[in-house]
C-alpha cells in the first residue's frame, strides 16, 4: 500500500496535469481555428415531444446553443440551464426569439420526449429537451466532441448516473458551430457570446 506522503505527491501531480489539460483545452476551444475546434459539429436529427427535431429546423431563422445531460442529473445539468435561462432574460425580446436552448439527453432509458419536455421548460418554456437511441444520440456525441459514461451506483434508487462532459455548444444561423463554453459560465458571458454571434 502507498504511504501518506506518497500518496499525497500523487494527488498532487494528477491535479496539476488534470489543470494543464484543461488550460490546454481552453485555449485551444477560445481560438475557434484549430483544426479539432472545426472538426466538431453537423447535421443531426432526434425526437422531441412533438416529433422528430433537426439541426436544420433552425437554420436561417436562430441560433442553437445545446447542451448534453440527463434530467437525473444532480448539479452540472441544472446549473447549466439555470445560467443559460438567466442568459435569455438579459437579451431584448427581438435577440431571445433568435435563440434556440437544446437539452440532448444521454440517458435514453430513463428521458422519454415528454419527461425531457417538462424538465427542460421548468428552467425556460422556449427550451427543447431531444432523445433517441442510443446509436443516435452517440452519434451526435462524436460529431460534437462529448463524451460520457454509464456508471452504476450501488446501493441507490436511482440505479445508475451519467458521468458527461460538460460544454455548452453555440451553434449560427448556418447550423455550424462556432463557439464553446463552460457549464459555469456566467450568464452575462452566454448572453455577450450570443449577441456577439447575432451581430456577425
């Protein structure tokens, strides 16, 4: 077994790569023109509650900005359309009716359209929560850089989580992704990143 000091050295090396990493992946998401960053996104289609949503139903008339989650999830996933919902109400009405909130759901077991439905329109009516199969829904995850993982919890009602990545994705009026932010932004940094995407 490791001792406490070498354990301890361990941790700390595991928390200063895991910060190098994320400050790399930061940087690399704030410039937009690597070619990882233009790789990501595309065309997809999933069901909503009142039948199948595409990408490609928005374009030309509002911009996107989706996020991957799961209703059960306990912070990450409402935290995110808290600030996202907070975001809206600081655009004119003219800029909110632009914007389309996406929730994708990685828990198609457990998310049907209507759970999504009512889940995502507690947190702003305009929201739409989409879901699919399993291959589909991982689909749309490759094609936009996610990632996630079932983990089951033992000794739990719930049965199992969701580990997910945790990004929010802003989409233009041409369907093509063009910027990235964190599930923490604040929502005066959603709200300047959306107009500043409506004035290009």
């Amino acid at each position: 077994m490791l001792n406490k000091k070498t354990s301890i050295v361990i941790l700390m090396a595991l928390a200063l790569l895991a910060g190098v990493g994320s400050a790399l992946f930061k940087g690399k998401e704030a410039s937009g023109s690597n070619s990882a960053f233009s790789s990501l996104g595309g065309e997809f289609t999933l069901m909503g509650v009142d039948g199948p949503v595409s990408l490609s139903d928005f374009r030309d008339d509002k911009l996107v900005l989706m996020f991957f989650g799961f209703t059960h999830c306990p912070d990450v996933c409402p935290i995110s359309l808290t600030n996202v919902a907070r975001a809206m109400k600081q655009l004119t009405p003219e800029q909110a009716e632009q914007v389309q909130g996406m929730f994708v759901s990685l828990d198609p077991e457990r998310d049907t359209p209507t759970i999504l439905s009512n889940y995502v329109s507690f947190f702003n009516e305009s929201f739409v929560g989409v879901t699919g199969t399993k291959k589909e829904i991982d689909k749309v995850v490759q094609q936009y850089g996610a990632v996630y993982r079932i983990v089951e919890l033992e000794d739990s009602a719930m049965g199992y989580s969701v580990d997910h990545s945790s990004r929010l994705y802003l989409i233009d009026k041409k369907s093509e992704l063009v910027k990235l932010l964190y599930h923490d932004s604040k929502p005066e940094e959603i709200a300047q990143a959306i107009v500043a995407t409506l004035a290009q």
